[in-house]
C-alpha cells in the first residue's frame, strides 16, 4: 500500500512571482554515475549547497529496481526528503518500447510500463511525470490512473522542437481534444538557445575541428532547415574537409539534437500549459550568464505570462565534459543567482 | 567506460570493469555489440564472457536479457582469456568498443538511436584475482 505524500510546498525564488527553484539530478550525471555518492550522499551535497528544495529525477538513473521502487527505497527517500525539506517536483519517465530485440512494445506493454513508473512516482510523493510519448490513445488510457494518483502529465519540450514546431502543434491539437488540467508540458530551455554553447565548440575542437569548420557548423545550425537536413549538410560539409563524420562520435548530430533556436517570446503561446520546466544550461560565464542561453529574456516571458512551478536546473554539461572538469554544484548555485535577478529584473520592468 | 580502477585480474586472463557509455542504466539487451582489444590485439568475440553482478554471459546472448537492468552505478565486467593471467599492477593497453541501441529513442518501428563508445587506455591491473 502506498500513502499519499503530506503536502509541501515550496516559497517563490523572489517575492511577486511563482517560479520555485530546485535541480534534477541529472545535473549530477558524471558523478552518480562514478559511484561517488550514494542517494543519500548525493541529497546531502545538494542540502549543503542550498540548490533545492525541488528534487527531480530521471528514474532510469535514480532507481535500481526502476521501473519499480521497493519498500524500502521509499522509506529511505521519504526520511530524507523530511530531513532536508526538500520537494519532489518531477518524476522523469522514460518509454522503453524497444526493450526487447525482437518486436516493440505492444499497447498494452507501453500502458503497464507507464501505469508502473506512475505508481512508483507516487509513491515517491511527485505530484507530475515528465512523458516522452503523446500518443493519443496512450494519453487517454493513462488518465485515469494520474486522476488516481493526483499526477499531471507533461510531455517534454525540447530542442530542435518549439511550442509551435508541426510535432508540437499536434500534440497540442490532442491535448485540446482531451480538455484535461492534467495534461500539459515540461519546457527545456535547450528549444531557446541564441547560439551554440561554447561547451559543445570546445568538445568538437579537442576532437579535431578547426575554427573554420567550427564557424560553418555554427552558420549551418542558425538555419532553420529541419534537424536531418541540418546534419546532413553538416556530414556533407565534413567530407568536402576530408573528415571523417565518423571521427565525431555522436557529437555532429548531438549538436543539432540538443541545441534548438526558437524565440523565447514563443513560449508565451503555450505559457498555461507549461507544468514544470528544465532550467537547461551548459555554463555560466564570468558575468554570471549563460553563454548561450538569454535566461533574462526568457525569465522575462515567464513572469510575464503568470508561471507557477518548478525551474528544475539541468547541467547538461557532463555530455561534454569528463568528469572534475566542472563542478556542477557551483555552476547550479551560480545559475540560480541568474534566475533570481532575472526574475527580479522581469518583475521591475513589469511594475514600471 | 573505463577508469583507472578498470583493469581487473583474473585467472583467464583478465577482465574489463565498463561504466554504461550512457546517461541512465540500461537493459543488457541494449548492449548491441562488445568488441576488445588487448595490446592492439582484437580478442575472438566468442571467447569473452561478460558479468552483471554473479551472472554471465556470452556477447551473443546479451540481445536476449531484455528484463536485466545495468543500472548505472554497476559495472559491467568483460572477461578476456590471455596466455597467462596478468600480474598485480602490470600495465595492460586495452581498447573497448560498445554499441548501444536506446530503447526509449524510437525512430521507427523496431529501429532505434544508437550509440557508438569507443575507449582506449593503458591501465594498471590490480585487486585479487577470482
């Protein structure tokens, strides 16, 4: 038997607007992953570095017995989250549908799966679920269940997708058909980058770029072609240089894949529907900004358009970085300096 | 996927302690293809055995172990058969491949993202051999 978690709460990052701060521990990757801490190591860091109180997770990463959670796990999470007053803020689902090698999933298989990861965030005590398919007869199956276990659904946007990229439009359609408060999005700001992180360059320079190929990977991203014509130009572009695509690893097409550069104005347009949001970022420089990433002017949409929930910090910098190259700790403190004046500067130019 | 504690010692031979080349654990049936290379050497695929905790397997049957998860702070170890096994702290050049194939990356039916890791390094072995 599962109890429902007591409800907690979380205070504004700044007086006037909603936004809650906190982090994924995804952030956290190359640590984790290392065998450096435990889960309660890992909660203490974050408690001494005053980065929560929102915890997420991505349950592949976080639980053994994912997509199950045991007894005892609960038990030792719920005593820690009570210890450091944090706040579960999403549960990260993933849809294995390829599990197995010799067919997908069927409808019933990917239901199971889900209604299994649903309940164990429940248990966790996570009032929303990040999911990565829409599949309209899926969604309406699952509703029921998040009803049951006072879960909403958000299907995570992210780069080289907008909110109103044709993908995004018809899950949007759907939603609408449905007319459901539980369903909604989980924002990743990788969508709204003005340019390439400067850490994703530097990665592909130790791999043997040159500043000239670099400059034309750069022109390429800007355009607005789809992500297969964009790599495709890129792989093209490669062997014009007699390099080897090869010689990149999955670098040349992360770079399209994880980096997308839509208008921050446009998630105004889905600003009601956004349930929680990955405060993604790769670095913040000596200003205190991110370098590819205008988080004031993407703060500015969100205060503007009335956000109530999570800003979950999400370091994806581990993808490029070898582990004690950075200290994502510092860098998710830092980053939630930005936020913080950045909401104070939206909520200052709101008033005047 | 491999780190200075990598290098194991082992009556066989020796073996290869990996980290999941991923950001979250996988079903071993993800693991499309394992490939070593001791001293420059390919190792014959159906001579290495691979361990999950007190379990193994040969690279082959990993396809079929749809309901073994490597959670990622477990470590996969490839057990590669040499002339003789290697020493405490002898320095061995070894280079691992691993494919993947992402079960939650679908791009169309029955095909899925994949992932190519590759690592090579000089490793000093060490513990006790089992």
């Amino acid at each position: 038997m599962t109890v429902t978690a007591p409800a907690r709460g979380a205070e504004p990052a700044v007086p006037g607007s909603d936004i809650k701060l906190g982090l994924t521990l995804y952030s956290l990757t190359s640590e984790w992953a290392a065998g450096r801490y435990d889960l309660a190591g890992l909660l203490d860091v974050v408690d001494a570095a005053g980065i929560g109180p929102g915890i997420e997770i991505v349950a592949s990463q976080t639980i053994r017995t994912y997509p199950e959670v045991t007894d005892e796990f609960v038990r030792d999470w719920r005593e820690a989250f009570d210890r450091h007053g944090f706040v579960p803020s999403s549960f990260g689902c993933n849809l294995d549908m390829g599990r197995r090698r010799d067919r997908d999933m069927t409808p019933d298989e990917e239901y199971e799966f889900t209604v299994t990861q649903f309940r164990s965030a429940h248990a966790l005590g996570f009032p929303l679920v990040r999911i990565q398919s829409a599949k309209p007869s899926l969604i309406r199956r699952l509703l029921p269940v998040a009803d049951e276990l006072d879960l909403t659904m958000g299907w995570e946007l992210h780069a080289p997708l907008g909110p109103n990229s044709p993908r995004v439009m018809e899950i949007r359609e759907t939603y609408e058909q449905i007319g459901s408060e539980r369903l909604g999005f989980v924002a990743d700001f990788s969508s709204t980058m003005h340019s390439m992180s400067p850490t994703i360059l530097r990665k592909l320079g130790k791999m043997g770029l040159g500043a000239e190929e670099l400059d034309r990977l750069q022109e390429i991203w800007a355009t607005d072609a789809d992500i297969n014509a964009r790599h495709g130009e890129f792989v093209e572009y490669l062997h014009s240089r007699g390099i080897a695509p090869e010689s990149l690893g999955s670098f040349a097409r992360l770079a399209f894949n994880m980096h997308g550069h839509v208008d921050p104005a446009e998630w105004a347009d889905i600003m009601p529907q956004i349930k929680h949001v990955h405060a993604k970022f790769y670095d913040i420089d000596e200003h205190g900004d991110e370098p590819a990433i205008d988080y004031p002017a993407i703060v500015r949409e969100f205060v503007r358009g009335g956000y109530s929930g999570f800003f979950s910090s999400e370091w994806e910098g581990h993808a490029f970085a070898d582990l004690d190259e950075a200290d994502p700790v510092d860098l998710v403190r830092k980053q939630h300096d930005l936020i913080r004046r950045s909401i104070t500067a939206a909520l200052t130019s709101k008033d005047s | 996927m491999l780190t200075e504690n990598s290098l194991l010692r082992r009556p066989e031979g020796l073996g290869i302690a990996l980290t999941v080349p991923w950001y979250r654990s996988l079903w071993l049936s993800s693991v499309s293809d394992i490939a070593v290379s001791v001293e420059g050497r390919e190792i014959t695929k159906d001579d290495l055995r691979v361990e999950l905790g007190d379990r193994t397997f040969r690279v082959d049957e990993l396809a079929d172990q749809w309901d073994v998860l490597w959670f990622i702070q477990d470590r996969l170890v490839v057990v590669v058969p040499l002339d003789r096994p290697v020493d405490e702290g002898e320095q061995v050049d070894v280079e691992v491949t691993v494919d993947l194939r992402l079960p939650y990356m679908q791009i169309a039916p029955t095909k899925y993202v994949t992932n190519h890791a590759s690592n090579r390094r000089s490793l000093v072995a060490h513990g006790e051999s089992r």
